[in-house]
C-alpha cells in the first residue's frame, strides 16, 4: 500500500518518507530504529551527572532573546522533595506546552549550589523505564512525528513472515509479528534483543539463500570455451609502458584461464584504490575480443563509465578493438543508434552504467560482463546480470577493503583473485590534518603543486544530501578559491546535478590540464584517474566515513610523485588521524569500526553488498555463518520451492543450465 494511504501521512509527509527511502506500509514497518532512549528516572539528584526525573511546573515559563541564534527559557518546577529552578536553551518554543501544574520529564544536569537544573531536553507524557526508538530523519520530521506514524499503522498491516518456520524454531526466535513490532515498541530491552535476534537472522538468512543459490547456479553453468593467440595478449601488455605487478599478472592468469575454460567466469577481483584492477579487465577484454566475442563493463556513475572508456579506448583501439559508451543521458535516438550496432557486432566493447541492463540492449554474442566497483551494486544486482544474457563469464572489480574470511562468505558465490600490492614505485601519500584557521599553509602548498605543474582536487561534502546546499558550497569554494589566487588560476566544478556532457567536458579538460584545481562533491569518489593530480585538500572532512575519505583520496597517488592530501576540518577528531596514519584500506576499515562501533562497516552504505537493515556483518558474523549453513541444506533440499517467497526470488530469472 502507498504510504499516502496510511493514517496520519498527508502529501508533505510522504515526500519526507521517500526522502528516508519509505514509499509503502511494508517499508514503513522495516524502517527500524538506530538506537533506543531508555527513560529511567534518577533517585535523587546528584551533581553533573545527566538526570531524568519528572517535575511538576509550578511557574509560567519566562523566555529571554540573549542573541540572534541564543534563548534560554525558565520557569520553576517541584520534584518530589524541592522546588527547583530549570533552565533550557534554544527551546523558546516549548513555552505554550509548559503550562503551571502540567508534569513533564527533564533531562539534564543539576547544580545543587545555585538549585539550578539545566535540560538539555524536556520530554512530555514520559513514564519511568519507557523506552523510546530513535529513528534517522530529514530535515521536516521529527521522531516523535515517525513514532506517531508507525504506532497508528502498524496493526493494520499486514506482515509477511517468509522465514520458513523450521529455522525460526531451530533458534527459538521470536515470530515476525513479535520482532517488527518489538522493534519498535518493546517494553523491555530483552524483547529490542529477541526482535533483533530474529530480523538479524531472517536478513542473513535471505542473503545467504540468493548466494549458495547463485554459487550453485553457477557451479553447473557451462559454456564454450575460449580460444585466442596469446601471443597477441602479451604483445598487448607489453605496449602498456610500464610491467604488471605480480598480483595483477596472477590476476590476469586467473582470468584468462577462466576464458579459456568451459566453466562459466564468476570471478571477483580484489584490490585496494589505485592498485591497478582497469588494466587487468581490459586485458581480459582483449582476450575475449580475440576469442570472437563482445564484452561489456557496467560503472556506477556516468562520470567513471566516461573516464573508463577514455582510459580504455586509448589502450585497446590501437588493437582494432571498437569502444562504445552509452550512458542514461544520451537521447532515445542515440542509444537506439548503439542497440543496433551492438545487436550487429560492430561494437566490441560497450561501456555505460545501469543503462547497461536495459531490456532492448541485445548482443550479438555477449562473452564478457564486468561490472566496475562491484560493491555499490550487491548481490541483488549479481541477479539480474544472470539472465540478462545467454551464459556470458562474468568478472567484477571492488575495492572493498574488507578481511578476507569476509570477503569469502559475502562472495560466496564468486571465485576471488586479490591485488594486494600497489604499482611499484608509488610514494605514500602524505596526509595532514588542518584546521580551519590554518588554511593560508594549506593554499601556500597549493599554490606550489600548481607551480610544479601539478593538479589539485578540492572536495566539499554533500551536506545532507541536500543538493541545494551542495552547489552553494562548491560555488562558494570557488569564488574564496579564486579570491586568494587572484583569479590566476583556472580553477572549475563539477557535481552530480550537471549534465553529462558537461561532466564530460569539465573532466576532459582536467584531464589535459587546461583546469589547474577541480572542485567537486563526491561524484570524484569512484575510479576517476588523473595521474597529474598531486594533491586532494577535503574540505568539512569531518562530514564523510573514512571509508569514503580513503576512495576519495585515492584519486591521487597515482605516478611516481609525491602527493599530498589535506583534511581541513575545526573539529577534534580521532577518526581523521586514522587518515594520517595510514593509507592502507584495509587498516583503516578496521579503524573506523573500532572508533564507531556500529553499522555502516566499511563506510559502504545504502547500496551494494552490505545494505542490510538490520545485520552487521562484524557483529553477526557467527549469525551469518549458520545462515550460510543453513540456507545451503535448504537449497539442497529444496524445500523453497514450498516457500513463495523464495520460490519467487528464484523464478524471477531465467535459469540456463
Ligand atoms: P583501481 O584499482 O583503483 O581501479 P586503476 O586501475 O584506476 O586502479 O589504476 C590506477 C593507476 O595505476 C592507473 O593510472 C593505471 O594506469 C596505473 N597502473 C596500473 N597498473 C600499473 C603498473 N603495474 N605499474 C604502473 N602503473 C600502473
Ligand atoms: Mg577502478
């Protein structure tokens, strides 16, 4: 059901919902907390330490203007034993609700000397041990507007319980009905942890299933196998300029043995930014355009699919290998003009982004499928390429700095060739720490690096998603940018909301170094190669995971030069001396889990492999294994083919022995 439909979400409302990603009931219901505020009330008042207690108001708010951004609000209140005095700021708003005699619940710091108590919070109609969800918002929802909405629909949906019943009496886990709704509204801690226990275990247990099915799938896929000079492979890398590290010429091996045999290629390569996973593909492009047959390689955003078929043409045209981009911004006209020439073998090698996956692109003879940057697509996406064509090998590139042993068990389905070394002759990156008021030092530098001949990324975050903002500050940087360099230098933006042509034309020129210094928002984050580029300055640093600082920074580093990166931001911040520290993705994945302790693991989040609701691979990963078990004897036993939900999970591809 629509989520306009259900009670208390008018047309306002629903938009915001969306923004959360909720467009029906059902993810209304699994839109789950984040964490739980546990009301306990203090026994007595004890100074500095936070308190809730509840009091009763016994005199007439007073509200003060102290600044433009400043208010404080008072009135006097009794609490079992005295009569207190209560301040809060910022809360001019509460007066009309705090009316004399009325009972609230503070929450805040007592100074026994001045008999003052100072909120940080005033709750109304709180009682003592409530537990409160606390869910993630946008800007125009208010928690207590989320519990209203799910509290006034939630015994009107329907809930699916698709577990098969025998696992969740295998674990004792609570029913489906139990865990959504105790999830949101539980009475005690221990019922949050049995709703947990079971959403956690239920998420796992789905994606386990599409996993072992697909590995099973696979495992029986054959096809023919690939012949080709490899003479003429060799002769190929060779011309690259520079020699395979060991891990990429391993790589190459795997992959070519792959092509050449008649088992289908399901094959994931593993390698940190920068190590060097682009040539490896095109090398196995290569081989498979020699065999007779077309490839195709599917990036997450327009502007890598565009940097992709500029670095890759130019290695493999001079080898007669015809290079075609298609993107979701070309007009009907011109993408019908490439479904033709695909589904008559003129192109090679057609590189895009999702467009890739359109219904009326047919290959002739569709041999190699790779998808760039795996991690932001997960294993949903791995579905959909299996019936997209005949039986073509299959080879994904990811930069998830993940340990192995769980690398394993989320591509459980794939074989993993891993890059672990950098190409030979890259100095570390030197990272630095600034804070605001230190940015004259960080523009010296820069001015150096331009000086030398050298390129600079400026990176501003995407503030709440909010795209208005966004372009503000990119704006904003560039006129303060070209204010302290005196308009010498050619300095341009780029962001997602521009146009593609006018990406491409931004990034061609960055690329031949007609732009000196590229602002940009995260659009930069994935795969973009500028080898000219020494140095990245991270504006508001404190805004983005690790995770996403560590791609972002992998945009320099790539040649021989000393590069730099600058991390500006005022706030104190353990997590970004990580940054300092290191430059190894791995470490700082585990870094970042330490310092933060809960979801978002590896910084990836909303998309690709780790966009569980619930789960945590870190934390569940013991769930995870008895799930992977598990779904295995179900699989083997066929026992979902009794189960419509999985039933339907597999029926909707095509299966092709
Ligand atoms: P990623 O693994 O992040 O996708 P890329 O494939 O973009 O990395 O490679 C990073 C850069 O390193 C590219 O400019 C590429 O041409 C270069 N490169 C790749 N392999 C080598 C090598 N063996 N020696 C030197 N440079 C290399
Ligand atoms: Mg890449």
């Amino acid at each position: 059901m629509d989520i306009k439909n259900l009670h208390n979400v008018g047309e306002k409302t629903a938009k915001l919902l969306n923004k959360l990603g909720i467009y029906n009931d059902n993810d209304l219901i699994n839109f789950y907390p984040y964490k739980y505020n546990v009301y306990n009330f203090s026994k007595e008042y004890i100074d500095n330490i936070t308190l809730i207690t509840r009091v009763k108001i016994e005199s007439n708010p007073i509200v003060i203007y102290i600044k433009k951004n400043l208010n404080k609000l008072s009135f006097r209140a009794s609490s079992d034993k005295n009569i207190i005095n209560v301040v809060i700021f910022n809360r001019a708003f509460l007066k009309i609700n705090l009316l004399v005699g009325k009972e609230v619940t503070l929450i805040g710091k007592y100074d026994s000397k001045k008999n003052l108590f100072t909120a940080s919070d005033i709750k109304f109609n709180i009682v003592n041990g409530q537990i409160e969800p606390v869910y993630h918002l946008v800007k125009g929802l208010t928690n207590n507007i989320i519990i209203k909405i799910i509290k006034s629909n939630l015994e009107s949906i329907n809930i699916i319980d698709y577990l098969p019943i025998e696992y969740q009496n295998k674990y004792n886990l609570v029913s489906k009905n139990k865990a959504i709704s105790d999830i949101h509204f539980a009475c005690s801690l221990e019922s949050i942890n049995n709703a947990k226990k079971r959403l956690i275990y239920e998420e796992l247990f789905e994606f386990s299933f599409k996993m072992n099915y697909l590995k099973k799938l696979n495992q029986k896929k054959l096809k023919n196998a690939k012949k080709f000079d490899e003479e003429k492979v060799s002769l190929l890398i060779n011309s690259l300029g520079f020699s395979l590290t060991d891990d990429q010429k391993s790589s190459v091996n795997d992959i070519l043995n792959d092509l050449k045999s008649n088992k289908k290629m399901n094959r994931l390569l593993l390698g940190d930014v920068g190590s060097g996973k682009t040539i490896v593909a095109t090398i196995g492009i290569y081989a498979n355009f020699l065999s007779g047959y077309q490839s195709s390689l599917m990036a997450p955003t327009e502007l890598l699919a565009y940097q992709h078929y500029y670095s890759i043409n130019s290695i493999l045209d001079k080898f007669g290998v015809t290079v075609e981009l298609i993107t979701g911004s070309m007009t009907k006209k011109e993408k019908e003009k490439i479904y033709e020439r695909v589904k008559n073998n003129e192109i090679d090698l057609l590189i895009g982004t999702h467009s890739l996956l359109n219904d009326n692109l047919i290959f002739n003879n569709l041999g190699l499928v790779i998808t760039d940057e795996q991690h932001r697509f997960g294993v949903n996406q791995r579905f959909t390429l299996q019936d997209k064509s005949m039986s073509p090998d299959i080879l994904y590139l990811s930069a998830t700095p993940i340990p192995r042993t769980y690398a394993m068990t989320i591509y459980g389905d794939l074989d993993v060739s891993y890059i672990k070394t950098k190409p030979f002759g890259r100095k570390e990156i030197i990272t630095k720490l600034k804070k605001e008021n230190e940015i004259k030092e960080v523009l010296h530098d820069m001015l150096e690096q331009i000086k030398l001949g050298h390129q600079i990324y400026v990176v501003c975050p995407s503030i709440d998603q909010n795209e208005e903002n966004d372009l503000t500050s990119v704006n904003l940087l560039k006129d303060k940018l070209n204010i302290a360099f005196k308009n010498m230098i050619n300095i341009e933006i780029i962001h997602g909301k521009m146009k593609s042509n006018e990406k491409d034309a931004i990034m061609n020129d960055f690329k031949n170094n007609q732009i000196k210094i590229l602002i940009s928002t995260t659009v930069i984050e994935v795969g973009i190669d500028v080898k000219n580029a020494t140095m990245m300055v991270i504006f508001n640093a404190e805004r983005f995971g690790l995770a996403t600082l560590h791609q972002l920074r992998g945009r320099i580093g790539r040649n021989e030069l000393q590069c730099y990166c600058y991390l500006i931001s005022s706030f104190d911040n353990d997590r970004l001396k990580v940054m300092e520290e290191s430059n190894d993705g791995f470490f700082i994945s585990q870094k970042d889990f330490e310092l933060r302790g809960h979801g978002d693991l590896f910084g990836i989040k909303q998309s690709g492999d780790m966009n569980f609701k619930i789960a945590n691979l870190k934390n569940d990963y013991n769930i995870l294994l008895l799930a992977n078990e598990d779904t295995k004897k179900y699989i083997e036993s066929k026992e979902y083919l009794k189960n419509d939900y999985y039933k339907n999970i597999v029926d909707n591809f095509l299966i092709v022995d």
